[in-house]
C-alpha cells in the first residue's frame, strides 16, 4: 500500500501511472527490461493492484464519512452556543435599558434639585454681595477706609472691582443728599484707574506680558480702558523710528506689536485698528507733508516723484497692513486712512502734472533749437496758408522762398526719448495717482500734451521746414535730404505708435475715451503723411530735374551720329553712365530711408519717372547705325540700373524701351517682324512709328511705307 500511495503522487496521470506500474513489476516493461516479457505475471500484478486499490477506496471512504459525522455534531454543537449566547445578550441589553432609565430618572432628579439649590443660592449670593458692598459704602459713607482691600496695594484688582461697582451704584443716588459720598466714590475710582494704568504702563515696560494682560482685563470695565489703549499706542512707538525709512519701520512695528496685542487684550482687531490710524494720522501725515511741502512750489519735477513715490510706498504698505486682523471691512478703513493723506495733494495732481508736461515740453523743444542756433518759423494756420497748401501740393510749387537748412533735419532722437521718457513718467504717475473715474480723462490729456510737443511741435515743423528746403526741380546740384527727414520722423513716429500701444492703451482701453484717442491719432497721422507725400514728390521731381540737367549738359548730339561710324569704341555715352551712378545712389538712398511697402511705393514712381525722362530724352535726337548701336548699350545700362529697384513694372518699362531701340538698327525689311515681336505687339503704331522716324536713313530708305 505504501508503494501505490507513492504512485499517486501530484501532478496525477493515469497513463504514466499504469506505465510505472508496469516497469515496477519483474517481466512487465514494454521492452521487457532485463528479463523477458511475462504477460501472465503482469496481469497478476495488475489484478492485485486493482484490489489494492479497493481496500484503499474503502478506507478512504470510511475515513470521509467519519469526519463528515464529526462535523455535522460539531456544527450542532456550535449552534446551541450561539443561541445561548443570543438569549444572553437579549438578557443583557434589557438589565441595560433598565439601567439607563434609572440614570436618566436620576439625572432628572439632579438638575431639578440643582435649578432648586440655585434658586436658593443665587439671591444669597446677591445678598451677600449687596451686603459687602453697603459694607464698603458705609466707610466712604463715615469717610474712614478701614478695609485691607482698599489699602493693600496688592489687592488692588479686587478693590478696582468694588470701587467700579460702588461707581455704577452712586450714579442712580440723588445729589443733593449723597454728594459728599459720591465725590469720594469717583475720587477714589479715579485714583485706582490711575494706578491701573501706571502698573499697565510699567509692566509694559518691563515686557511682563502676562501682568499686562490682567490689569488690561481689570481697566476694560473703566472709564479710562480708552487712555490705556492710548499708553499702550504712545509707548509701544518709543524707539521705533530711529532709521530714515518710516515705511519699514511701520511694517515691523506692526508686525511686533500685532502678536502682542493678541496676548494683552480683549479685542486686538480694534487696538491694532487704533495705532495703524494712529501712525498715519501723525507720523506718516507729518511725514508726507514735509516731503512734499518743502518742494511742492520750488521744484515741480521733484513734487512729482515725491508724490508718485509716497503714494506708492503708502498703498504697498497699506496692503502689507490687510495681513492683520482690523476688522470687518479692514480695506475700505485703511483706504479712507490714505484718502485723509494724499487727498489734499491727489485733487490738483492732474493740473500740475499738466503744467509740468507743458514747460518741461516746451524747455527740451527750446533747448534743441538753441544748441542748433535755430530760430524757430512761425507756421501759419490761416486761410491763406492752407490756400498756399492746397495749391503746393497740387502743383508742387513752393509757393515761398526756398532755404537752405545745410542738410540739417530738425529730427533729434535725443530730444524724442527725452519728451517720451517724460511722458511715460506722467502715464505712470496718471495710473497710479489719478481717481479710477478720472484716469482715461487724465491720460487723454497727456496724450494731447505728448501730440502738441512731439508731432505738431517737432515732427510737423521739421517736416514744414524740410518742405521749404526742397528746391525747385530745375536747381542744379540740390541737396535732397528730405528723406532722410522722411526716414528720422518715421522712426520717431514708430517709437510713438509703441508708447501709445504700451503706455496709453492700458489706461483707456475699456472707457469710451479710446474712440477719441483712436481719432486723434488717425488725424495726426494723416496730416503727417499729406506732408511726407507731397515732400517726397516733390523730391522725385528734383531727382528726375537732376537727371535732365546730366543729360542736358553731358549728352551731345554726336553721341548718335558719330562723325566716324568705325571708331566707336565706348560701351554706353558718358550721359548714361553719370545719370546711372546718380540713380543709383538714389535708390539706395530710398531704400534707407524708407520702410515696408513705402520702399516699392516711392520705387515703383521714381521708376517710372525715369523711365519717361529717358523715353523722351531719346526721342529728341536723330540715329546714325552706330548711333542707334550706342542708344541700345545706354538703354541697356539703363535697365541694368533699372533692376536695382526690384520692381517688375520698372524692368518690364526699360525692357520695353530696349525692344524700341532695336528699331533704330534693324534692317529696313525687318522692321514690320520686330513691331510684330513680343514686346512691341501692344504698343500704339504712332509710337513705333516715331521711334522709326529717329532713324537718319528715315526718309533716304522710306521706312515709311513699312508701316501703311
């Protein structure tokens, strides 16, 4: 038996069960082993086994219904002891309801004999103490204090409390009977409230917290409490302002005090609430005063900045103090506390930071104009002025006498930042002193002030004078700085778009003032843009003056017919090559002075300019071959000069003018299949026509008749 419970062993399987079964038994491996196979020993072997297993399946068997029987009376066994145990808890949780009854019954009993025994002993006691107290009457009564507690200095809390009690109690007594009594009552309640608060004012001293705490409880119900309070405000700023920096001295004097006035008092929010109004009804009100006082009429600038940064440093610690426990509404308090301050200096603000702006605005303008030993020119306004600029810009004459400025621009970058430095400072201060209603107004205001120096005063007048220094279109050798005023006062202008963006928008932008801000600065802009427009016309004009007067004077008749038509040896004429170093020295000089679309804008019409001149200064002469050779490498330069510009419209100009040259060295047959070209197809015969009629052998070859 052993040996078959060795057999099943985990993991059980049947085949490998017999398998093992059989190479266990002598003669019954499969491959016989090392005796030969027995079948008849193999099947006794496994018939036994089979019995084996029987009797091992009927112990087992036997053996499970054992345990079975064991837990079934177990289970039992365990039932009756819960049930027991049920009937026991029932027992105990009724004796328990039983005893809480009883308790309650007694507790009911306990409290009506204690309402009973308080209702006894409560007027008792008020006899006893009404007793005590005509007890203590009666020796002010005889005017002889008798009682230890009235001369004992140790006991002087308990006679505070009988002396503030015999107070309240005289006050109800007549006069014209008790008034000798009443008279030494209040003597001595006025005499024990001074000793309280000299012991108050002494353990302060000393920092003896605790003794503090007790007297301050004893005084709350005395007249005095108040001036105790103030002792305590008085003495607990005794040395605490002996650095420059009153701001930070008050914020940690307050943060000192503030635990301590948990520990001594009753109600600390309203002793803190008391000494923070205490401080800024005297030591920061003399403060701001004398700061602001000793400069408010000597020097503007100064009072400025002592009032931008006095309220500043106010509001910040201000908001230092909403830490503390002050009360209900602890922000509309200290706001009313820096409103009793600054409100005296806050109503003329805006009026002086006006007045600053106007003469300080005016002082830098003077300045400039002095170190440049400039005179400023009245600008006029009137009818006839504006009727002279209608008629300037429509005919670009200069309606006045020209003057020579020497190149000089009247645009200063220092003076710009200095006026927009200014004006900064006065949007700062404008945000930060100015009443939240009356901040758009204010800063409008500034912005008209930053429009009157800057752009009417600066920019307008130097682009009226730049106006005036342009020449006329025929002056030789002019001097056409005026877009280097055009480049300075668009650089000015863009700082002042920035301010206007960063430092005024903030300030207006939810108010309807925005709408006139944004008005005002439209209309600034476009007066300022009639004039860069007309200037720079006008300019253009002189530059294509410049060039015709090169090519008048450099660009002679022989040019295109020379006298030896086989000893040519020059690339382009000398015309061509000065006007297109003229040119471009032009364009780049465009190109620096202006930004963005302006630089193709202004391009693309001096381009086309050109181009005219050198269509029509071609036209005025007559073409020998050679000559008409030369005209082409001029027009050839031309447009090489033309693709510095990088405008389509001028290259396909100067392409087009190079297609019509070939007319005046083309072979007299050809000409009606080079006017079909790509380039000439869309050109106006009268115009093909007169480029042929340039030509010497016009009427010797009757080219004429190739265009009927």
């Amino acid at each position: 038996m052993a040996t078959t419970a060795q057999l099943f062993e985990e993991p059980f399987d049947a085949d490998e069960y017999i398998e093992r079964l059989a190479w266990r038994t002598p003669g019954g491996g499969s491959k016989g082993g090392a005796e030969a196979f027995d079948p008849k020993r193999l099947l006794e072997e496994f018939e036994n086994h089979i019995e084996e297993l029987k009797q091992l399946d009927e112990k087992i068997q036997r053996k499970v219904e054992k345990l079975e029987h064991q837990c079934h009376r177990e289970a039992k066994e365990f039932a009756h002891k819960v049930q027991d145990l049920q009937r026991s808890n029932q027992v105990a949780f009724q004796h328990f309801q039983e005893l809480d009854e009883h308790i309650s019954y007694v507790a009911t009993k306990v409290c009506h004999l204690g309402d009973q025994l308080e209702g006894v002993n409560t007027p008792r006691q008020r006899a006893v103490e009404a007793q005590r107290l005509m007890t203590y009457f009666n020796e002010f009564l005889d005017g002889d204090l008798r009682s230890d507690v009235f001369n004992n200095p140790d006991k002087i809390k308990e006679a505070a409390d009988i002396i503030q009690k015999l107070h309240l109690i005289a006050q109800e007594l007549p006069f014209d009977r008790f008034a000798d009594v009443k008279a030494k009552i209040a003597s001595k309640y006025h005499d024990l409230e001074r000793q309280l608060i000299q012991e108050f004012t002494a353990a302060q001293r000393r920092g003896e917290i605790g003794r503090m705490r007790e007297v301050a409880a004893v005084l709350l119900h005395f007249k005095g409490y108040a001036h105790c309070v103030d002792v305590y405000i008085k003495q607990c700023q005794e040395g605490a302002y002996l650095r420059n920096d009153v701001f930070e001295d008050t914020a940690v004097l307050c943060q000192r005090v503030n635990k301590q006035v948990g520990e001594v008092f009753s109600s600390p929010e309203t002793v803190m609430a008391k000494l923070i109004q205490n401080i800024f009804e005297n030591k920061l009100q003399a403060h701001v005063k004398g700061k602001l006082d000793e400069t408010r009429h000597s020097d503007v600038e100064q009072y400025l900045k002592n009032l931008y940064d006095l309220y500043t440093r106010t509001t910040a610690l201000a908001t230092k103090l909403t830490e503390f426990n002050l009360g209900s509404d602890k922000h509309t308090f200290l706001s009313k506390l820096i409103k009793s301050i600054f409100s005296f200096y806050l109503e003329s603000y805006i009026d002086m930071e006006r007045e600053y702006l106007r003469t300080r605005g005016a002082m830098i303008l003077q300045r400039y104009y002095d170190s440049k030993n400039h005179q400023k020119r009245p600008i006029g306004t009137g009818s006839i002025q504006e009727l002279k600029e209608r008629i300037r810009q429509r005919t670009n004459l200069p309606l006045g006498p020209s003057i020579d400025t020497h190149g000089e621009t009247f645009l200063s970058p220092e003076l710009v930042v200095n006026l927009l430095q200014e004006t900064r400072h006065a949007f700062e201060r404008c945000h930060r002193l100015s009443d939240p209603s009356d901040l758009p107004k204010n800063a409008f205001s500034i912005f008209l002030l930053l429009v009157e120096h800057l752009c009417v005063d600066h920019i307008d007048y130097a682009l009226e004078i730049g106006l005036s220094a342009i020449p006329s279109s025929d002056a030789k050798h002019a001097n056409l700085y005026f877009l280097d005023v055009v480049q300075q006062a668009n650089s000015i202008f863009h700082l002042f778009d920035k301010q206007f963006n960063d430092q005024l928008m903030p300030l207006i932008s939810s108010s309807p003032m925005l709408a006139e801000c944004l008005h005002k600065k439209k209309e600034v802009i476009e007066q300022m843009e009639v004039k860069l427009d007309t200037g720079i016309d006008r300019t253009i004009n002189c530059m294509v003056g410049q060039m015709k007067h090169i090519l008048a004077t450099e660009q002679k008749k022989t040019d295109f017919r020379p006298e030896d038509e086989n000893n040519v040896m020059i690339q382009y004429t000398t015309a061509c090559s000065k006007v297109c170093a003229y040119v471009s020295r032009q364009v780049e000089h465009v190109r620096k002075s202006m930004d963005g679309k302006n630089v193709d804008t202004v391009l693309t019409e001096l381009g086309v300019r050109f181009h005219r001149l050198i269509h029509e200064h071609l036209q005025q002469y007559s073409y020998s071959s050679m000559g008409g050779m030369l005209a082409i490498c001029d027009v050839a330069e031309y447009r090489r000069c033309a693709k510095d510009f990088r405008v389509p419209l001028v290259l396909q100009l100067f392409d087009t003018l190079h297609a019509l040259c070939n007319l005046l060295v083309v072979a007299p047959d050809n000409l009606k299949q080079v006017c079909s070209g790509e380039q000439l197809t869309n050109l106006d015969r009268n115009l093909l026509h007169a480029f042929v009629q340039l030509r010497v052998d016009y009427r010797s070859a009757r080219l004429g008749r190739h265009f009927s």
